[in-house]
C-alpha cells in the first residue's frame, strides 16, 4: 500500500457515532414499507369499504408509479446543488410528505363516495411511496459518498441493516401489541389512525436523527460538491453510460434475479407452512421469528466475512449456503421425519428460515457496499458521478421483484393445484402437498442458484478499487485545474 493510499484509506474512516447516525435513517424506509405492505390492504377492504380487486390495483398502481419515479429521483439528486449538498435537500423534503401522506392514508373520511375514496387512496399511497422514495433514495446514495474505502463501505450498509432492523422493531411492537392487540381493532378506524400516527412519529425521529446527525459529515465529503463537468450529461446521457458498464449490468441482474426468487418464496411461505410442514397457525409465527433472528444474527457475521474475503466470493458462498439450507432442510424432512407436524422437522424449518435471514442480511449488505464502488468505476470511465442513478436501480430490482415474484408464485400455487371456491378458504389438494413443499424449498433452492453466472464476470476486486480510486484522484486534480 502507497503512502497516498494509506492517507486515503484512513480518511476515509468514519468515526462510529457517525456510522450511527447515518444508520438511523434506514428506518425511515424499512418503518413506511413493513406499515404499507402489511396493513393497507387489510385496511381498505376492512374500512374503507374498497373490494378486494380494486385495493390490489390501487396498491400496483402506486407501486408501478414509485418505480417508474425512481430512477429520475435519483439522478435529480446526482444534479441537485445546494449548500446542504446533492442529497440532504431531497431528505428533508421527503420527511414530512411521508409523515403527512402516513396520517391520511390511514384516516381516508367514507363520506365522500366509492369513487372518491379509491381516488383519494390512489394519490395518497403515491404520495407515500414517492415521499419514501425522495428520502430513501438520496440516503442511500449518500453509502458511497461519505467513504470511498473498499471495506468502510461494508461497515456503514451494516449499520444501515441494524437500524433497518430497529425501525421494524419498534414499529412492529407498538403496532401488534398496543393498537392491534385485539382481532376488533383490524376493523377499526380509529386503530389505523393511530397506525398512521405512530408510523408518523417513527419516520420523524429517525429520520431527523440522521439528516441532523451526518450533516457535517456530508458537508466534509468531496463527493457532495462537485464541479459542474462531473455531473454535466443528462438523465439519457448517463442512463446510456449506465447500460455500458459491465460491472453494473452484472449487480443489477445478480440482485433482481436473487430479489424474485426470494420474493417467490417468501410469498409461499404459508402456503408451504400449513400444507407442507402442516403447522398449526399458533406456529406460524416459529419460521419467521427464525428469519427476524438470523436477519440480526446476519449482520455481524456478514461484516466479518467482507472484511476478510472478497464481496463477490462472500455473496457466492452465500448462494450456496441458502442453496443447500432450503434444498436439505425439506429432502430431510420428507425422507426422514414422517408425518408432520414433529418437532424435529419443525426446527429444520425453524434453522432455514434463520439461514435464509442470515443470507438477507448478507446480500443487502454485500451489494449495496458492491454498487457504491461500481459508482467509482463509472466515474472513471465516463467522467460522470451518479450515485443516486446506482442506488435507485437497486431499489427497481427490489420493487420489480414484488411484481415478479408473485407471479411466479401464483404459477406455482396453480400448478399445484390450488382452489377456491364460494368465497371459500384457498384448499390444496392432500396429495399436492409433497409437490408444493419440494417446489418452495428445493425448487427455489437450486434457483438461487441461477444468480451465480451474473457475479462470475465480476471483477471489481480491492485491488482493483484501490486502482480506480488513484485513476479518480489524477481525474479530478485535472478537473480543478
């Protein structure tokens, strides 16, 4: 390591109370997308009157509007100029839309017709997605400006997972166990006011936390303040440049690939609990405590891992891990164990789903720190820094994925046989069962598997990064000369 290098490498460090601090922010994200897509359809089928139909349109409409908004948030950010920076105007801004569009989602007045209540929800949930989106997307961004070392960037998305963690918890445990904590509150309007209330006063206090909390640090940061020719082409322009970049290309396709599947999964999750591994619905409840452990568990563990190997091997080792976990645990338990429910096939459950937490935590880790360098990468080749166009691809893939995996899904549940009839509970056939647990476990196992041509081709090593960072110090000494 060159003496520059090293200069740079412990510049780049960032004190731990600013890693803190910044990680808070993650809850603003995690807090207003774990509320909407858990209780807003329940909430407008149950009171606010919409059939069933029209809530799911109401709900992909929106989520195809804050898809379509995103990349152009993004790259608005990567032009912004202020001297707050590119990204912490769109930060501020983002925070009230979403605590005011939180507030009257949840209290939508009934007086005003069908047509007027599916209107006025339609818009609101936009509001709430973008508003989500105005934040979220320049806070994210911001992983590869406040440090451009190889592995710091590892340490700050941990932080951000922690925090993204956290939000869930302490929106999750009030929600569940205070407003909800009766089955007469899911129809209750003043419930969901509350819901709205306390999504509100979450958003708000973390999220200020770290616009107040990393502003010095952004203000510090080379990357915030860039000469005019280092953001001089426009959305196409550096949209075109996007689509050149090998490095980028891969992720992308690496991490929609691995999202589907996942989000494939995940939506059969109940359906394989009940008619599979026929769990009664008080243990429901076991797998995904499983998953929320090995989430947490997956964070430390993954910024051991990063700090050690490569970011590409890390996320390989982790394919195959939730590879084999999701193929075993099921083979295991339709082989050995009998009929079910048993307790022994229970916690082979309860061990994969904490494997495929673990492996959550290790992908969103692993390639959010992989795009922020893949942004030092285009800069180099093109001239142009465009962060918030990186980050808002990742976000794309993850939204995309709903759409997708549900679908995939819904494939599934089809081929298996699944019927519903006079308004009926959803049925599968008995001897469908074996079909459908191999297919969710096994099947999706060995798809994870599909991801790993997409990171063969990946080469953005530390070495190479390291390379790249002193090619941007010569580029911009020249751009300021």
């Amino acid at each position: 390591m060159t003496a520059s290098t090293l200069r740079r490498s412990e510049a780049d460090r960032l004190p731990i109370r600013t890693k803190l601090l910044f990680g808070c922010g993650q809850g603003v994200e995690v807090s207003a997308t774990f509320v909407a897509n858990t209780f807003l359809l329940f909430y407008l089928t149950s009171v606010a009157g919409v059939s069933p139909a029209v809530a799911g349109t109401i709900i992909f409409l929106s989520l195809v509007v804050d898809a379509i908004a995103d990349p152009f948030i993004g790259s608005w950010s990567d032009r912004t100029r202020s001297r707050w920076g590119r990204r912490l105007p769109f930060m501020v801004v983002g925070l009230p839309v979403i605590c005011v569009a939180s507030v009257a989602l949840f209290s939508i007045p009934l007086t005003g017709g069908a047509g007027f209540t599916v209107v006025l929800a339609l818009l609101l949930n936009i509001l709430l997605r973008v508003g989500t989106s105005l934040y979220a997307l320049p806070y994210a961004a911001l992983t590869a400006e406040l440090t451009s070392d190889y592995d710091e960037r590892s340490s700050v998305t941990a932080y951000r997972m922690i925090f993204g963690f956290l939000g869930t918890v302490v929106t999750i445990a009030p929600a569940f166990g205070i407003i909800f904590a009766t089955k007469e509150a899911y129809a209750s309007r003043d419930a969901y006011l509350q819901l709205g209330g306390l999504l509100s006063a979450v958003v708000l206090v973390m999220g200020l936390i770290c616009i107040l909390g990393v502003r010095r640090a952004v203000a510090a940061s080379p990357a915030e303040h860039l000469p005019p020719a280092a953001t001089a082409k426009s959305f196409a322009g550096d949209l075109r440049d996007l689509l050149k970049n090998g490095s980028f290309i891969r992720l992308f396709m690496a991490s929609l690939t691995a999202l589907i599947i996942g989000g494939s999964m995940n939506a059969l999750n109940l359906y394989a609990y009940s008619y599979f591994w026929k769990l009664p619905a008080s243990l429901n409840q076991a797998p995904l405590l499983g998953f929320q452990m090995g989430l947490l568990l997956g964070i430390p563990t993954t910024a051991l891992l990063l700090n050690r190997f490569e970011k590409r091997d890390v996320v390989i080792g982790g394919l195959a891990v939730i590879s084999l976990s999701q193929t075993l645990s099921v083979l295991l338990a339709y082989a050995f164990f009998g009929d079910m429910p048993n307790l022994t096939a229970t916690t082979i459950l309860v061990i994969a789903s904490a494997i495929f937490g673990g492996c959550n935590s290790l992908f969103f880790i692993a390639f959010s720190s992989m795009i922020a360098d893949a942004v030092d990468e285009h800069e180099a080749r093109f001239g142009q820094r465009c962060e918030g166009l990186y980050f808002s691809s990742l976000v794309f893939a993850a939204k995309a994925a709903v759409g997708i995996g549900s679908l995939i899904a819904g494939l599934v549940l089809t081929a298996v046989g699944l019927t519903t009839a006079g308004g009926a509970s959803a049925r599968i056939p008995a001897e469908s069962a074996t079909l459908l647990g191999l297919l969710w476990g096994a099947g999706h196992g060995a798809a994870f598997l599909l991801v790993l041509p997409f990171l063969a081709g990946h080469r953005l090593t530390r070495a190479r990064h390291q390379q790249l960072l002193q090619s941007l110090e010569h580029l911009r000494a020249a751009r300021a000369t």
